[in-house]
C-alpha cells in the first residue's frame, strides 16, 4: 500500500467537498467586508507608527503577539475511525503516512507567524530603543516555531495524558520565557538561555511512554478539526453537520439550569448547555478579550467606535452559528419539543448574547469620561441596532428553512 498517496488522495476529497462551499462564501460579501477591514487597518495602522505615543510597552505587545503564534500547533492528518481496523497492520510504516502531514502542518504555521512577524516589525524597530535585528529575529521565531510543533506532535503520541498536559504547560513555559529573554535581555546572553530551554524542553519529550500511532486521538483530532471548518462555512451557508469538540466546564456547569422546565424552553436548556461546552465560547472570550484591550486603546476616537462593531460583528458571525447546532439531530423529533421552539429559542439565545457582548465591549469606552457623550450613545445604539439586526436576520433565515422542511 503506498501511504503517501493515499494520504494525497484523502486531502483531494476533503478539498473537494470544500472548495464548492468557497462560492457561496464569497458571495455572502465575506470578501468585501475584510477588504474593508484590511484596507482599515492598514490607514489606521500607518498612521500609528508615525505617531507612535510615548511609553508603548512595545514588547509586552510583541511577546503578547508571538507567543500564541509560535506556541500554536495543529496537524490534519485525514484519518477515519475504519483506519484503527484496515492501516493497523500498516502501523509501522505509518511514519510515510504522516510525514506529511507533520511538514504541511509546520509549513503553514510559520508562514503565518513569519506574516505577523513582517506586519509588526516597522512598529516594534520605531518604538523599541534597543530592536533586535531583523534577520536574526525572524529566524529565532522560525526555530522556536519549529521546535514548538516537535513538542506539540509529540503530546499526541503520548500515552499519558497527564503527561501530555504536563508537557503541553512546559511548552508554554518555555516558548513564553524564550521569546520573553530575547525581547528584553542582551543577544549573547538571550541566546544561551534559549538554547538551554530548548535543550531541556526536547530531551524531557523523550520520558513519557509513547504510541507508535495514537490512533483513536488522531482520529478525535480530524473530528474536531473539520468540525470546526464546517462550523465557519456554516456562518455562510447551510453545510452538512459535524462532530465538535466538547469540554466539560465545570465551573460553568450551573448556567443554564435555572430555565423552567417546561416544553416550549427545553431547547433554550440544550442551547445553553451546548454553547458552553463548545469550541465557539472559547473563540467569543478570546476575541472579546482582544476588542476589550483595543477598544480601550483607541477609546475616545472614531477608530475605537470601529473596533468596537467590528468585534461585536465577529461574535455574532460566532453566535450565529448556534443556529445550526444540534439540526440533524434524530431525538429532537422524539423528545416533547414545540415545532416552532427550536428556532425562537436559537434565536432569543443568540440575541441576548450578543447584546451582553455589545455592552461589555462598550465598557472601556466610558474611559473617556463624559466629554463625548454623542459618541458613546451612538455606538451603543449602533451596537444594539447591529444585535437587532443580527436577531432579524436569524429569525427569517430560521422561517426559510422551517419551510423548506
């Protein structure tokens, strides 16, 4: 059996299925709203580094910036859970199957940090007293990017998952401190730290128990990686539902439970439970963070009124998805559940969310005190107005498809 190709193949018909959805993704006006949004930023972004403020903590900025990229890692390798029955007696060879999907996962990965990296440069050599130099920086960050995706493919073989956990922390640890040394201390000596750190980081990789082929994870991985890019294609377009990663959330676990128990609310329980077990919860905290932090550092301009819609508009593209959560579940048309209430309670879920989003990215706006007034009603009212219109938008679509069915 030639490994190599098949892989090939696999990712020619996960690509296959894809690529027709992409139509309908630039049709939606996706493509004109991040032109806008590129052309934006780069007025807004030239105009800041000539005019750079004072005191920028530039690198907080860039080890806040670097560190998550450089840290992040994924790898698709296309595996099916029939893979555990038919390639096991392949499993020594394995190591063609997923070569390339170890090459394409880092290749990917650091272009992008290498993109960031070239975008934040002109800022960072402004602002810094003391910059590193280019070249030297850059490939640094292409190392550690390296490095860091050795250890990330290594916690999935692992046995253990405390140890992968444990391993995943020192990975952080390391990247964090890595990066941090480089930024602040001198090169020669930056550089021996950072060397000892990568030294330690590989050779600890080396103790945990590992599989050849960590089979049922790789596969749970696939799961949740294509689950996710169906959930961002179904922002646009009706595509066909998949499995989503789950986390349990304990201290999360008791929201929800006080909705009555009754018939016309049981999907507004489901919903709620849902949402906070689900990857979409984690990308509207972290996307909230990052409005909340810009918001306020723009705060008592027009600029901060954009970012302030702009994220709010992302975390309803998120919400939105909620929609189509749980659509093709069979015990929905078991369980006691009103017609209608799947849709309405999708849909009142969604828009209170996004109003308690609209009003805490309002928050840091009240820093400029009440010296613009008119500003901070109108983008309050804009981001409740951009809720409505959310709320309005979901509640038709829900009645197309009620139709349909």
């Amino acid at each position: 059996m030639d490994l190599k190709s098949l892989r090939v193949d696999r990712r020619r018909q996960f690509w296959g299925e894809i690529i027709p959805y992409l139509g309908y993704v630039m049709q939606s006006g996706v493509a004109v709203m991040f032109m806008f949004a590129f052309i934006t930023f780069s007025a807004w972004y030239t105009s800041f580094v000539q005019h750079i403020p004072d005191g920028l903590p530039i690198r907080w900025i860039m080890l806040i910036l670097l560190v998550p990229l450089t840290i992040h890692s994924s790898f698709r390798t296309y595996l099916q859970s029939p893979d555990v029955v038919f390639l096991l007696p392949q499993e020594s060879r394995m190591k063609e199957y997923l070569s390339g999907s170890w090459t394409s996962g880092v290749v990917y990965k650091v272009v992008g940090l290498v993109l960031v990296f070239l975008i934040s440069w002109p800022l960072y050599v402004r602002a810094d007293a003391e910059p590193k130099s280019f070249l030297s920086f850059m490939i640094l960050l292409i190392i550690l990017k390296i490095i860091s995706s050795y250890g990330g493919w290594k916690e999935l073989s692992m046995v253990s998952i405390r140890a992968a956990l444990g391993y995943r922390l020192l990975r952080w640890a390391v990247m964090t401190l890595a990066i941090a040394s480089w930024l602040w201390e001198p090169t020669g000596k930056s550089l021996v730290y950072i060397g000892l750190l990568c030294i330690t980081f590989i050779v600890a990789g080396t103790f945990p128990v590992k599989h050849l082929v960590a089979w049922e994870r790789l596969i749970a991985k696939e799961k949740t990686q294509i689950g996710r890019v169906m959930l961002v294609l179904g922002w646009f377009v009706n595509v066909p539902e998949r499995q989503q990663r789950v986390y349990s959330r304990r201290l999360l676990s008791r929201l929800g439970s006080g909705i009555p128990w009754k018939s016309q609310y049981a999907y507004r329980y489901l919903i709620t439970k849902s949402f906070i077990r689900s990857d979409i919860l984690g990308i509207i905290i972290r996307a909230g963070l990052l409005g909340l932090l810009l918001v306020w550092w723009t705060r008592g301009s027009l600029l901060a009124s954009g970012i302030y819609l702009f994220f709010l508009f992302i975390i309803g593209m998120q919400l939105s998805s909620l929609k189509r959560f749980h659509s093709e579940s069979f015990w929905l048309n078991i369980y006691p559940i009103q017609p209608n209430s799947r849709q309405e309670n999708a849909t009142e879920f969604v828009f209170r969310a996004l109003v308690l989003s609209a009003c805490i990215l309002w928050l840091p706006l009240l820093g400029t005190g009440l010296s613009q007034v008119g500003l901070l009603v109108g983008t309050l009212v804009a981001g409740l107005l951009m809720s409505l219109l959310f709320r309005i938008r979901l509640s038709r679509k829900g009645n197309v498809d009620s139709d349909d069915e």
